[in-house]
C-alpha cells in the first residue's frame, strides 16, 4: 500500500510546488477554524480599539479586515512548516539519510499535512459543541493527529526516499528529538496547570497527554524504529558494475586485441 502511494506522490511531485503551498496554507486555516471562528470578533475590536487610539478617523477601520486574520492563519502556518522542512531536509541531506529527491521529500511531507491538518480543523470543530473539548482536543487529538501523520510520512518515505544505508539512524534521532521536546513541553504545562490551579479538565487532558507521549513513544520505537534498525544493519549494498572493461574492450577491438 505505502509503495503505491510513493508512485503516486512520485507523480504528484512534478506538480509546481506552489499549488501545494497554497492548499497547505488552506489546511492551516482549517486547522484553526474553530478558534477563528469563536474568536475573530474579540481580535477585531481589539485591533479597532488599538486603531482609534491612534486617530479617530481610524475608528471602526478592523470591521472589514476579517480577511486578515484568516490570512495571517495561513501565512504563519505555512511559514512554520517550511522552515521546519528546510531544516530538517537540509539536516538529512547533509549526512545522507535520503536521496536526492528533494521535491518528492517536500510534496510528501506537504501531501500528508494537508490532511493532517484538515483532519485537525473538523475534528476542532466539536470545540463548539463542548467548550470543555478545547483542552482534550489542545493537549490529546493534535498530538496524536501529527504523530500519526509522522508515522505515515516514515512508512511512505521508506519505499524511496530514505537512504536505507541510514533509515534506522535517521528514524531514530527524529524520533529522539520529538519525543523528548512534546514530554518537555507537555511537563511544563502539567506543573504550571497545577501551580495556576487550572480547571480540572485542563488538569486532566495535559496529565493524559504526558502519560501518552510515553506509551506512544514506547510503542513506536519497539514496533517502529527497532525494525527500522534491524534493516539497516541486515542492509546489503548492491556493488556497482564496472563496465571500464567493457570499453577497452570496445576500443581495441579495432586493432585486433
């Protein structure tokens, strides 16, 4: 299945890199619907308060830059996301954990967040339903969504992408890093909702998301990045041809060798 859908993204890589940039920057609008929704009205007459201050004449000025916010939404999402790409390509790249297909890493990565994110933007809809879901949606669902989205972007990266000389190191750093940066992060917000006396569902959502990074992390890696070790070290160069022979062969032909 992940080898069909490599052939696919193989295709959709020729696609101009804007397109997909475009759609992304939709995604991330998605993404942050329920929060533009339920809070676009609040923003504007903060930004219509701030623009009165400085003249009169400028009063009501925000009424109509709705637009604005749902810009910026998509500008900043996708600014974030292609510097984190750079870096990352660019850090791979540099000790050989993929092959120089750097359109087909990129379309991947953005293929596989667009849905993600889009995924992220109906399932935060439900904020509106429960305002109580903001804190199991902020510290549970969006974590496991992009963690999955990971997970997928490895199975699909494999097939073509990733140097299988390196495909266990690599996993294994990126896994590294991201584990231990949401646990650091995800503690912090548990110690300050204990010390702010947050509510108890927000108490609740970041406990269950600490104790989530951990079973996650652990099933990832032993299901995951130790069969992705396992090739690396059972990986077998293929020796490359040597048709020198072959031409000298060719070239003295002539001369009766």
């Amino acid at each position: 299945m992940f080898r069909k859908i490599d052939k696919i993204n193989k295709k959709l890589a020729k696609v101009p890199s804007f397109l997909w940039i475009i759609l992304l920057g939709g995604s991330y609008i998605l993404r942050n619907l329920w929060d533009l929704l339920a809070n676009s009205d609040a923003q504007l007459a903060e930004m219509d308060a701030y623009m009165s201050q400085i003249a009169v004449e400028f009063t009501g000025f925000a009424d109509n830059l709705t637009w604005l916010l749902y810009f910026s939404a998509a500008v900043a999402g996708i600014i974030g996301f292609e510097i984190i790409l750079w870096i990352v390509y660019n850090y791979m790249s540099g000790r050989q954990y993929v092959n120089m297909e750097q359109q087909h890493f990129k379309t991947t990565a953005r293929l596989v967040f667009i849905f993600a994110n889009s995924l992220c933007g109906l399932i935060g809809l439900l904020n509106f339903v429960n305002e109580d879901f903001l804190y199991y949606y902020s510290y549970i669902i969006s974590f496991a969504i992009d963690t999955g989205a990971l997970v997928l972007m490895y199975f699909i990266m494999r097939e073509s992408i990733l140097n299988p000389r390196w495909q266990g190191t690599s996993l294994k750093k990126l896994f590294y890093f991201y584990f231990f940066l949401n646990g650091f992060v995800t503690s912090f917000y548990v110690i300050m909702n204990f010390s702010m006396q947050s509510s108890l569902h927000e108490i609740i959502a970041s406990l269950v998301a600490l104790a989530l990074i951990a079973l996650s992390g652990i099933a990832i890696y032993y299901l995951v990045v130790i069969g992705a070790l396992k090739k690396e070290r059972d990986f077998i160069p293929v020796p490359r041809e040597n048709h020198d022979d072959d031409n000298d062969n060719e070239i003295f032909k002539g001369y009766g060798f």
